[in-house]
C-alpha cells in the first residue's frame, strides 16, 4: 500500500477538519469548543500519521476510538441538545470516523503482515 493513497485516511481528516472548522463557525454550547477542537485536531493527526505510514493496525484502532470520543463528546460537553447543529456534527463526523477507520483496520492488517520479514 503507498504512502498518502488511502480514501478512509483522508476521510477522516476531512471529518477532522469539518469539525475543527465548525467549533469556530457555529454557536456555541456548553464545552463543545474544546471538545471539537481537541477531538477534531487528533482526528487529523491520526488521519495524516495513517496517509503517511499505512500498515500501522494500532493507529487504525486509535482514529475508530478517536471517532468514538467524537460521537460521545456532545453527552460528555453538556451540549447534545437535540436542535443543536453543532451536536449534529459531532454525531455524524464520529459515526463517519468509525464506519471508515474499522474499514481501514483489515487493509492495514494485510499491509503490515506483508511487510515483516518471514
């Protein structure tokens, strides 16, 4: 597998991304700002640690779990109101950001098996 080719990987820096972007560009609830900010900046950094060394399993398992603190954070940040967009976010990113990180664990499990010496 090359370096910086994998769609899931960019996907969850995109979703990263959004989020980040987001915590500065909707309003505001409870903690949602540093819940977006950090869940969304460790988001990119695993997503871009994953484009740039494709094979590591542990990583894989890091971005699901990071998806899952993503998907929980508006219960954890006191801001899941159901009529907040910014929740939303939250939701759908995280559910994006797991769906595509347990699809990319298999790929990276081959891809590291090829690579140790027999």
């Amino acid at each position: 597998m090359k370096k910086w080719t994998r769609w899931e990987d960019w996907v969850a820096v995109g979703v990263g991304l959004v989020v980040v972007l987001s915590a500065f560009l909707m309003p505001q609830m409870g903690a949602s700002m540093p819940w977006m900010i950090g869940a969304g900046a460790l988001l990119i950094a695993s997503g871009v640690v994953n484009l740039a060394m494709p094979g590591m399993v542990a990583m894989e398992y890091v971005q699901l779990a990071l998806g899952a603190v993503l998907f929980l954070a508006p219960w954890l940040g006191g801001y899941a109101d159901m009529q907040s967009g910014i929740a939303w976010v939250c939701w759908v990113g995280g559910a994006i950001a797991v769906i595509v990180a347990a699809l990319a664990v298999r790929p990276a499990m081959h891809t590291h098996d090829r690579t140790l010496p027999h």
